[in-house]
C-alpha cells in the first residue's frame, strides 16, 4: 500500500474528526479504538489511519478497528508516541506499506492491519474477556459505596425548563443514537419532549433537525454553534469540586448552572430529569454494559447501576429500537389502497350525475391537450 496525503493530528480524536477532511491522514493516540469513535472517523472520508497506540491491546473484544478495516480504511497501527513530535498538522505524508515517510525520510513504523488480522486479534482477545469481567465487577462493588449519594439524593440544580409531569428526551453520543432517533421521529413529533442533550449529544440532536432545550456535561465535545442554540447550560462538576468547561463557557459568555455529582455525565442527566419530575425518561445512545464502559474508558459502572435503580420505573432505554422495529411499508399495501380509491370513484360515477359530468369534461381536456 502506497498513499500519499496531507495530516491532521490530535491525541483527543474527538477533538480531530471536527478538523478531518475526505483523503486526509488522521494521526490519533487511541488505545483500543471504540465502536462510536470508528464510525465517526468513517464518516469523515478518511483513506488512512495512523494510530500511535494499539488499536486492539487484547483487553477486550473491541469493535473499533474492524469497522475501519471494512470501510476500506488503510490502519497503520502502534507506530509510537514519538510521531507527534515528527508530523506537524498540515503537513504531506506518504504511508509505504508499514512505514510513515516524510521528505523521503521513513519518521515512524508500525503495523498495518488488515481486517483479516484485526478479526484475528479480536479472537484472541475474547479469551481475556472472563478475566476483565471480574475486574470491572470487583471496580463497580468497590466504587458503589463511594457513590452512594445517588441513593441518598443529590444537589440538582434549579432549572428554568419545566420537565414536571413530561417527557424527557436524553441523547448521548453513543451506539445507534442516529438510528435511534431517526426511529424516534414519530414519538418526538407526538409527546414533544424535553430534549437534552449530553455533550456531543446535543450535536446529535442538532443534526437530525432538533433544537435541545438542555446540554448537560463537561461542555469538551459540543460545538460553538450547538451551544449559541439558545438551551439551557448545565455543566457537569465532580465531587471535588472541578468542572472542567466552565472556564469554556465564561469564556464565551455564558452563565450556566453547575452540578455537582460524581459518575457520568449521562448519569447526571437522567437524575436531572427524575428529579425535576419527568413522567416517562427516555434514553438515546446510553451505556448499559460492560463492553460500552470499556470502550469509554471506565473501570466500572457503579453510578450508572445506582442512577438505573432509582429512575428505573420511569426509564425506557431506546436503543436498538431500530433493530426491533423498522416502519416499513410493504408494496401491497400501496396497491391495496389504490384499489380502494379507484373503486370508491366508480361507485361515485355510478351513483352521481354530477360526478359523471366532471369525468366526461376531464376527459375531454385530456383529450384536447394529448389532441387525440
């Protein structure tokens, strides 16, 4: 393989895939590439991925490097942190099989991953996965009594939004979260919900043609124009006290509300809106097992479990609507109802002398315009 291209690069890939173009190289820090993080690349055109970690480190079956491999990209895998201080933002590379060329100097190796050897990887990862299950259970037991004030009640703040005896819509950026809320269109127009996005859920929402009424989160992955929308900020604060985007927002000149909670902040959102008194919560792109926290990076899910036992009764977790249920038409029914109008015509012809001279005057126009 031979490709030679311009590069973009960020250790954060959240923060490059807003600055990726169609046939860039995209140089990421990524260990085990998750499956969201994949598919937002995918989108963005790319041919070639170097990745200055292990794409697939054998902790867990992640899914991350075989969407890459299937969607035709190039994965350039483990060439070293080192490249980041050889390859400025701008400049041309040439990616030669497992080296990574700069004005025909080889700068970086590593190894090129095929979808065949990434399935192979995925394989043998799966051995360690009895092994990561007892650790992540043994993190969750661990971080349950720490995080107990879920159970006990928080400090939610005053919002001007009224969720009580409502809906509440929460999107993250999560997996199938624009199936789901295409699958979603029809609830939405009905109930009209409160819509909260959390972080980059709010782009989510902003891209399928929704405006949030909240964005709740650390505020690091929503966009300038998702956030001059008009809703109402909520930013995420831990337990001691940082919030890492409030500074962004007073920046900006915003002026929001501060919660401060542990867990995440998709967990702070649903007790946001249990709390404010939504009737029903409805969850989008939400994380619910083991293999979804690893891929964020979390040793445990000890809040999450907390926050699903309170707001359980009222919680519907929509994903994988799409998959149970796709709003198909069949071409019968098209034709069922065609039959149905042209015989509901015939019986108004037969029946109505007016109807008939309608018929016969619309015939004679068509006949005048076809001139037959």
């Amino acid at each position: 393989m031979r490709y030679k291209g311009q590069a973009r690069l960020d250790k954060k890939t959240k923060n490059l895939v807003k600055r990726l173009h169609p046939g860039d190289i995209a140089i990421i820090d990524h260990e085990d590439i998750d499956r969201v993080t994949a598919e937002t690349l995918v989108d963005t055109r790319v041919e070639v991925v170097v990745n200055a970690s292990k794409s697939i480190s054998g902790r867990y079956s992640n899914l991350g490097p075989l969407i890459l491999t299937k969607a035709g990209i190039q994965l350039l895998d483990d060439v070293g942190k080192d490249i980041f201080t050889q390859v400025k933002e701008e400049d041309i590379l040439t990616i030669h099989n497992n080296a990574v060329i700069k004005e025909h100097t080889v700068i970086a190796r590593g190894t090129l991953l095929s979808t065949a050897d990434v399935e192979l990887l995925m394989e043998q990862a799966k051995t360690n996965m009895g092994k990561e299950l007892e650790k992540f259970a043994q993190n969750t037991l661990e971080f349950i009594s720490k995080e107990k004030e879920f159970l006990e009640g928080v400090d939610v703040p005053e919002t001007r939004t009224n969720l009580k005896h409502r809906h509440a819509l929460i999107v993250s950026r999560g997996y199938d979260y624009k199936e789901d809320l295409r699958t979603l269109r029809a609830y939405i127009q009905e109930f009209r919900p409160v819509l909260i996005g959390v972080d980059g859920g709010a782009d989510a929402l902003l891209e399928t043609g929704y405006k949030p009424h909240i964005i709740i989160g650390d505020m690091d992955s929503v966009s300038e124009k998702c956030l001059k929308n008009g809703a109402e900020l909520i930013v995420h604060a831990y337990p001691d006290g940082k919030a890492p985007g409030l500074d962004r927002l007073k920046k900006s000149g915003f002026d929001p509300l501060v919660f401060r909670s542990p867990g995440t902040s998709e967990d702070i959102a649903m007790l946001l809106a249990y709390e404010k008194g939504a009737e029903l919560i409805v969850a989008v792109g939400s994380h619910a097992n083991m293999v979804e926290f690893l891929d964020k990076g979390r040793k445990g899910m000890a809040s999450t479990f907390l926050v699903r036992l309170r707001v359980g009764p009222i919680l519907v977790d929509a994903k994988g609507v799409n998959k149970l249920y796709r709003s198909t038409v069949k071409p019968s029914y098209f034709l069922v109802i065609l039959m149905a109008a042209l015989l509901t015509l015939l019986i108004m012809v037969q029946v109505s002398p007016m109807a008939r001279n309608i018929l016969r005057l619309l015939v004679l126009k068509l006949r005048l315009v076809l001139k037959i």
